[in-house]
C-alpha cells in the first residue's frame, strides 16, 4: 500500500504503528520499526494497544488465551522508538507522533493545539463555539436527515439538529484544563505567555505553583520562565499527570487521584 501510493505521487505519507501487542517482544517491535524506516516515511503515528471491552482481543485477553498487556514492555518500546527515530531525524513533535522536519501533521495540530474545527459526515466531530459535538453514526440516518428539507441549518447547526447524535458544553474551566492538557502533548509544551493572552489570567493564578512544582520534583514535568512540558518520563505516565489539570467535577467522573509516586 505504502510503495503504491508513492508510485502514485503522494509526497507526504504517514505510517501507523500498534505496540505492546499481546505476544509482542521487544525485539518484533524493533524489526517493525526498522523496516518502517527503510520506506522513508514523511510521518510515523506510533499508539500502544488500548483493548475496547467487548471486543474479541479484549475477551480473548480477558479469558486468558492471550496475555495480559504488559506496561513495562510498553515503556520500553516506546522509548527504544524514541531513541531509534530520534537517530534517523525524525522530530518527536507530540507525544505518539514523530516527523522529518517541517511535516508535522498540521490538522491533528488543529486539535492539539485546541483551535475550533468542524466535521461533515456520519460521525464526525466539531468544536466551535464553547460546544463539542458528533454527528450520528450511520450514514444512511446521515443522508437521510441531510436530505430531509425540513431539516434546518442555522448558524448553530448543532442545536436542536438531527444530524447530532451528541454534545457538550465546554465551559471555561474544561476549556483551561483542555487546553493544558492539550499543549502538554506537544514537545513544546505550554507558553506562559499564550495562555495568558488566550485566557487573560496568568496560568499560576489557576493552577498554584505549589501543584506544578510538585509534578517537577515527581519529574513528570520540566518548567522555566517561558512555559511548562512533559519530560520523557512524563509522557509514560501522561494520564496521570493530565488528571492534575482538570477542573474537580471531571476528576471526579474519572475517579479519585491518588498520590503520584516517581
């Protein structure tokens, strides 16, 4: 697939890798990434396996016929990627993301970045507005309401519309926390100074130097005067860092934090 679509001209191509797989090994993962490199890719989206309950993979794991995902293997694979593609001049730009210089992926920056988007067709996602919503699902309900005459379209297609299958309301709160947890997924990190002047309040006034300098000493986070990022080690454990930025309504809904250890 990947020679074809060269042969056909695209110039810009990226490759998705799964790791951690059930019955992996470290050396497999290496092999992948070699050959991988070999093809040259402008781009390289590496993920661990995440199982989706009710899924065969998931039942099968869950049953016993395979392994249980192991997280220490994970690490490790992540960071020989790291270190192999960092080595061929890939830029390691977002935390599962990897590019040659000035190929970024400029519409999953879009998101990254927490800039407003929309999405036309059956599933696709929007944000606009302070509202984060989905279209149905199915693309016969799709077309099927899109074609329907008595279906309106008004500056906030999203109120009200059959098209939504759901949405959500971001408030400033959820806003602030998306937009930290967001730029701490870029290299970059977040800048002081443009988190001010999106939100007109200096980001130490939300969240206490106390709590960051706290994840600084856990090394899950490096800071100087320009901003805050992840440091290697924190984008392992990035999950739980983000937690720490969200407003309490929604640690609650993911559950109780517990104490982070190094």
């Amino acid at each position: 697939a990947y020679l074809t679509a060269r042969e056909a001209g695209f110039e810009n191509i990226n490759i998705d890798l799964l790791y951690a797989l059930p019955q992996q090994t470290i050396n497999d993962w290496q092999n992948n990434l070699v050959e991988a490199i070999k093809l040259n890719p402008e781009h390289l989206s590496l993920y661990p396996l995440t199982l989706e309950p009710g899924t065969p993979l998931a039942n099968a794991v869950a049953s016993g016929s395979l392994p249980k995902l192991n997280a220490d293997l994970a690490a490790d694979m992540y960071l020989l990627a790291k270190h192999k593609l960092a080595k061929e001049g890939y830029n390691h730009y977002e935390i599962s993301n990897w590019a040659l210089p000035e190929k970024e992926c400029q519409h999953n920056l879009t998101y990254w970045e927490d800039e407003p988007y929309l999405g036309f067709g059956a599933g696709a996602h929007s944000y606009l507005g302070g509202y984060r919503w989905a279209n149905v699902s199915s693309p016969i309900q799709y077309v099927k309401h899109l074609s329907n005459t008595e279906t309106k379209v008004s500056q906030q297609p999203y109120f009200n519309s059959p098209l939504v299958d759901n949405i959500e309301h971001i408030d400033r709160d959820l806003e602030i926390a998306e937009s930290v947890i967001l730029g701490l997924r870029l290299e970059e990190g977040v800048n002081l100074a443009d988190f001010t002047h999106r939100f007109g309040v200096e980001l130490y006034s939300i969240y206490p130097q106390q709590q960051i300098n706290e994840l600084v000493e856990l090394g899950l986070i490096a800071k100087n005067e320009h901003g805050i990022r992840l440091t290697t080690k924190g984008k392992l454990l990035g999950n739980e860092v983000f937690l720490r930025f969200l407003p309490q309504y929604k640690r609650t809904a993911q559950g109780k934090i517990g104490a982070l250890h190094p």
